[in-house]
C-alpha cells in the first residue's frame, strides 16, 4: 500500500466520520428541540394547576358575585378579581406565545384553546375590555378571534369555574384606552 493509497482512504475515513458527526448533532438537536417542547408543556399544565388550586372558595364566591353584580364590589374586591384573572390571562398568553413559535406542542396546545373557549363569560369580557391592551398584539388578535367564535356565556362559568349565575354579556363594557384605566373605586 502506498502512500497515496493511504491518503485517500484517511479521507474516505474523515468524510464518514464528518457526515456521521453531522447526524449525530442532528438527532441530538431534535431530541433536545422535542424535550423542550416537552418541558414547556409541563411548565404550562403545572401552571394552569396551580391556578386552579389557588382558587380558594373565597375567591370562587368572589368571582361569583362579580358575575352576577360587579359594581356592588368594593375597590379592594375588584381589584382581587382582576389580579386572579390576570394571572390566568398571562398563563394563557406565555402558552400561546410558545405555540406560536413552535416550542409548544400542537396536542397540549389543543387543551389551552379549548380552555380558552371555556372561559368567555361577562366578567372576562370585562377584563379584557379593560386590560387587553396590556398583552402583546398577536395574543390580542388570537384572543379577539376566540371572542368572536365563542361568544360569551351566560350561564355556568366564572373563568372555567362554577358559578350560580351570571350576568349578560351585553353588560360588560366598552373597550378602554391607557388613558382611561383608573381602577373604579
């Protein structure tokens, strides 16, 4: 065997091993792309759990008198009602924002969508109205989208949660600006 011989087989032997490296970093790369994908998910269902199980009965019962007559709430009330539904808006909005740009599994997404449908009711509508300029334009177009194809609930749900009643949608208000965001006293 000569030495050019000898040559050409090293670099025989150098491509293989080149292309064999370049598909190991791919695998490596999907793998770690579908375990973030994964992760994000976790992170998102543990996060809707815990709102769920932040919800004391005292929060529920709060959440119901708002349907049924959020002017008769103290300042303080409101002010807990909307803090609980922010909270859960910006759970909604991070988990479509990850959808969005594809770190976020289609089959869990499918759970949130539903979920978001699930939780039109007046006194969302009024949270949205007042605070939906605070999310980022395209979450404000997909959930503009789920209000129209949903409409809103009359009955049966506070958020995804029971309630006794609730009020008509026609009641919640117009959308405001920044400049009209006092909190009502």
């Amino acid at each position: 065997m000569n030495l050019e011989t000898v040559y050409y087989l090293s670099q025989i032997i150098a491509v293989i091993a080149v292309v064999a490296s370049l598909v190991f970093v791919g695998i490596q790369i999907r793998l770690s792309t579908q375990q973030a994908k994964a992760d994000a998910a976790d992170t998102a269902h543990r996060a809707i759990q815990d709102w769920y199980q932040s919800a004391t009965a005292e929060q529920v019962a709060l959440n119901a008198r708002a349907m049924r007559d959020f002017s008769s709430l103290s300042g303080e009330e409101k002010q807990l009602v909307y803090l609980y539904g922010m909270r859960m808006m910006m759970n909604l909005q991070e988990v479509h924002s990850k959808w969005s740009d594809g770190s976020f599994p289609d089959d869990r997404w499918q759970f949130w969508d539903a979920w978001a449908s699930s939780i039109m009711s007046p006194l969302m509508k009024r949270l949205w109205a007042d605070r939906g300029y605070l999310f980022s334009a395209r979450f404000q177009t997909y959930f503009e989208g789920k209000v129209a194809e949903k409409g809103t609930q009359k009955e049966g749900s506070v958020w995804g949660l029971a309630s006794e009643q609730a009020d008509s949608a026609d009641d919640a208000p117009s959308p405001k600006t920044p400049a009209d965001m006092e909190p009502d006293a």
